[in-house]
C-alpha cells in the first residue's frame, strides 16, 4: 500500500497534467462544433424530457416533482456510471504513453474522474434550470449536496481504480462491467421512486448504488440524507478505497506488462 500512496500523492501533485488531458479529451469530441460541449446538455435534456413526459404517466407522477427528481437521477448517474465504464479502459487506452514514459500511474484514473467531472458540470445545468422552474424544496438541504458528491465520487474513483487495474490484466472485463452498469441502471431507483417498490423493497435495501445515488439526490429534492444513507456510502468508500489501494500497491509495476 505504500507504493500506492506514494503514486497516489505524485498523482495529486501532476494536477495540471491530469486536468489538462481531461479537458482536452471533451474538447476533442466536439471540435468545430459551435455548441460544443453542450451537446450533451441538449442530449441530455431531450432524454430527460421524453422519459419524464412517458415515465411520468405511466407512474402517474406530478411533472413538478417528478421532472427535478428524474433529472437529479439521470445526470448523477450517467456521471457515476461513465466514470466507471470509461475508467476500465483507463491504462489500456494510455497503454502507449505508459509504457514510453515513467509517470505516476493513477494520474491516468485521475484523468478519467475530472474529465466525466467536467461533463457533469455541463449536464448539471439541467437540474439548475428544472429547480428554477419548479422551485427549490429546501435552502437548508442544498449545501449538503457539495460534501454528499464529494463522497460520491470517491466511491466512483475507488472503482475505477480497481476496475482499470483489472481490465489492464483481463480484456474481457470492459465488456462485463458495461453490462452490469447497464443492469445496475434497471434495478436502481433512477426512473422510478424507492416508495414504488412495496414489495421488493430488498432491491433498493441491498443495492449499494441506490444508496449512493440518495445521497446527492436527496438535498436537491429536499431531503436530508439519512443517517443509514451516510453509513453506507462512508463504509462503501473506506473499504473501496483500502482495497483499490492495496491492489494497486501490489500490481503497480506490471501495469506497463499487462498494457
């Protein structure tokens, strides 16, 4: 573990390298678009619009509540969800650069989280203009938001860590783990509401990304994140972030082998 910590702090330090990259990579994606960026505000407001209008009639939902809490749910987890899926593909897709130059290795990971960071400052918009709309629940409950997605993130970075660590070593896993995103999205209260699920509640008490997920949706909507919500995501990334730590101690240097 202390060789990952060591990478960890030269990784931290090479801020300017980490964020560089990632900005550029968005950047990339839309060169010679006028919109830029915001191309996936606007794909990510129509989804949200056109999922909302159906969902929400067939749930038979207030648009009032349902829109800001769909919308919440949406950005946050497309921002988790991509952070992990593009997070597999972390080393691999900087093989070439790892095996030329001697670089802390998880300024790679670092690079992943802040570039899907950047998008979800764009997609954020969204919620921002929806509460303007429908009006703020609660003023108390909003600086709560900014220590809840610290957190979250962190469980994001934690996975990413392990999961880019293990796709470098086996191929096949990038493959696996967007799949399991994609079941994950299904079962995860995201386009319907905890309450809904009467009789399968253990879907949404066993599942930690429902946890994850409350706790930044929640003060944006209102609610404080209950105490059950804050021991879990806690918990989740204090173990997450001991095992990604010591499973990249102990498999740093065969990261350019496996690359």
């Amino acid at each position: 573990m202390k060789q990952s910590t060591q990478d960890l702090t030269r990784s931290l330090g090479a801020w300017r390298l980490w964020t560089l990259l990632g900005w550029l990579e968005v950047r990339q994606r839309y060169a010679r678009s006028r919109v830029g960026p915001f191309w996936l505000t606007i794909s990510m407001g129509v989804m949200i619009g056109s999922i909302g209008v159906v969902y929400g009639t067939l749930f038979g939902q207030s648009m009032r509540e349902y829109l800001p809490f769909l919308a919440i749910s949406l950005v946050m987890w497309t921002a988790f969800s991509t952070t992990v899926t593009e997070g597999a593909m972390a080393y691999i897709s900087s093989g070439q650069f790892i095996r030329q130059a001697s670089t802390p290795k998880l300024i790679f990971v670092l690079q992943v989280v802040w570039r899907n960071l950047v998008i979800l400052a764009h997609n954020f918009v969204i919620v921002v203009l929806l509460l303007a709309v429908f009006g703020v629940k609660s003023w108390e409950t909003l600086p709560v938001f900014l220590p809840a997605l610290v957190l979250y993130m962190l469980n994001a970075m934690w996975i990413t860590m392990v999961v880019g660590l293990l796709s470098a070593r086996f191929r096949d896993l990038p493959q696996i783990i967007t799949a399991l995103m994609q079941m994950a999205f299904y079962v995860t209260p995201i386009l319907f509401k905890p309450a809904s699920l009467s009789r399968f509640t253990f879907v949404v008490e066993w599942n930690p990304l429902a946890y994850l997920i409350d706790l930044v949706r929640a003060p944006l909507i209102g609610q404080f994140p209950s105490a059950q919500t804050w021991g879990v995501c806690v918990a989740m990334a204090v173990v997450g972030w001991l095992l990604g730590l010591t499973l990249t101690g102990r498999y740093l240097k065969r990261i350019p082998y496996w690359v």
